[in-house]
C-alpha cells in the first residue's frame, strides 16, 4: 500500500509516489501478487530451450540461511539479511540497505521439472537454474 | 536537436549505471560505508579517492547460459557507480576495504589531528 506523503513539499517524495501511480495505472491487470518491482531481493529471469534462470541479488547472506523452495510450480525465495548493530555512540549518516526477513514467490512455466533444480550463491546473487522436462524440448522429426 | 547530441560519449563516467544503495555509519574514530553490489567480482570493482572525491564502481558479471533470453529483469543495467565527497578531516589515504558476498565495507579513518580530544575547562 502506497501512501499519500505527509510532507507534500517534499518533492522527492511526490515524485516517487507518481511514478508508483503512474506504474500501478499503466498495469489494468496486475498480478494477484502486485507489482514485484522494487522488493528484496531483485530479480532477473531468463529462459533457454533447457531451463529456466532466474537471479536474485541478495548480497551478503549466509548462504546456508536462504530458504528456496519450489511446489506446484511456484518458487519461493525466503531469508533474512541481518545487519550488525552500529555502536552506541555511532551516528547513522545513510541507510538505504535492506534489513530484515524477506520472500519472493515467482510462478515457473509448465514445462519445468522440480527435480532438476540447481542452486549457487556467488558475489552476493542466487542463482537458481530449473531445467525443462525431456519431453517439452523442441524435437527435430526426420521425414520418412 | 543540437549538434552535441551526436558526440559520442566515451568517458565511462557518463554511461548509465545503477546506484547502490549505502549505509554510513560515523563513530569516534571514522566513518564506515557499506555498499550492495550483488553480481560484481572482486576484480571488477574500482575504488578511487581523488581530492576529496570517493568513487565506487563495479561492473556486474553474471554466469550466463549461452541463448539465455530476458523475460523479467529488474537490474537492467550492467554497472554500478556511487560518488561521494569526502570531508577534510578524513584520512583518504588509510582507506580500508573488504569486499565480500557483493558487500563492500570501507573504513575511512579520520585524521590524527582530528580524533576527539577532552578539552579541559580551567576554572579561574
């Protein structure tokens, strides 16, 4: 839920809850799920005849604490990025870095098949590869 | 359209690159920063201190299949860049950085004679 802001001078502010209206009206039908842009961790998906790739960028996450998971075809990305507590007597000058629990659930195509799934974590993006099952693959038939 | 619309731009500095996002952190001794650069190889980041300027810059590599096509992607741009102007009583020459999990840490020490020092009030 985007809220009106409470300091209309703020023109920062106003302009980022336009582009969110102007993004919310451009989707007549946006999914069940809203509009995923702008959570955590950010996600680029892509596809080859042989799998599905997707990429989450979740730096800094102890790799055995993500969560992944796939049922009835929907993938779940699950977690919790922990941030060291700044000393007492620290000021906190920025802070834009994500903190806290986090899930993203995407919806995989039919043709995928759970069993051929395969994780890495590497410079701070999950790397989630899902093969396609053997029999939605293109085929070549021979002419008799 | 004006002429200088067909200058090619060949600086790096002026290609399109996304902006992390940082956390600054100021306590007695310095000033840390963290910065989110998911993707980027310890070899493709470049820090610089110049005068007073800090520039962070990482270029994103992915391990890519080959014929992967795009259907959703929300970093859409291969870079990241974030400048920032330092202050004079930070030391940039005893720049410290770790990089690790596409997080990096930089710790900029202040300067000797800046460190916070007790000042006695003499009472007459």
């Amino acid at each position: 839920m985007i809220y009106r802001s409470l300091f209309p001078r703020d023109l920062m502010a106003e302009l980022d809850r336009l582009l969110r209206d102007t993004q919310q009206n451009f989707h007549f039908s946006p999914t069940i799920r809203g509009i995923a842009r702008g959570g955590f961790p950010a996600m680029n998906v892509g596809g080859t005849p042989q799998s599905v790739e997707l990429y989450a960028f979740a730096p800094g996450i102890e790799p055995s604490t993500l969560d992944v998971q796939i049922e009835k075809g929907v993938l779940t990305i699950a977690g919790e990025r922990q941030r060291q507590k700044p000393a007492e007597d620290a000021t906190v000058h920025i802070d834009e870095r994500f903190e806290g629990r986090f899930r993203r659930v995407v919806t995989l195509p039919d043709d995928i098949d759970p069993n051929a799934v395969d994780a890495k974590y590497t410079d701070g993006v999950l790397r989630i590869s899902v093969g396609r099952k053997q029999s939605a693959q293109p085929r070549r038939i021979t002419i008799q | 359209m004006s002429d200088n619309t067909l200058v090619k731009k060949q600086n790096a500095r002026d290609e399109a690159a996304l902006l992390p996002p940082v956390d600054v952190i100021e306590d007695a001794s310095g000033i840390t920063l963290y910065a989110d650069l998911p993707g980027v190889p310890k070899e493709k980041l470049t820090l610089q201190v110049e005068a007073d300027t800090l520039t962070i810059e990482g270029e994103i590599d992915l391990d890519m299949p080959g014929g992967i096509e795009a259907s959703h992607a929300e970093v859409s741009l291969p870079r990241y860049r974030r400048v920032f102007t330092l202050s004079k009583e930070l030391d940039a020459s005893k720049v410290a950085a770790e990089f690790s999990q596409g997080v990096l840490k930089l710790s900029i020490p202040k300067a000797a004679h800046a460190q916070p020092r007790k000042i006695e009030v003499q009472v007459m």
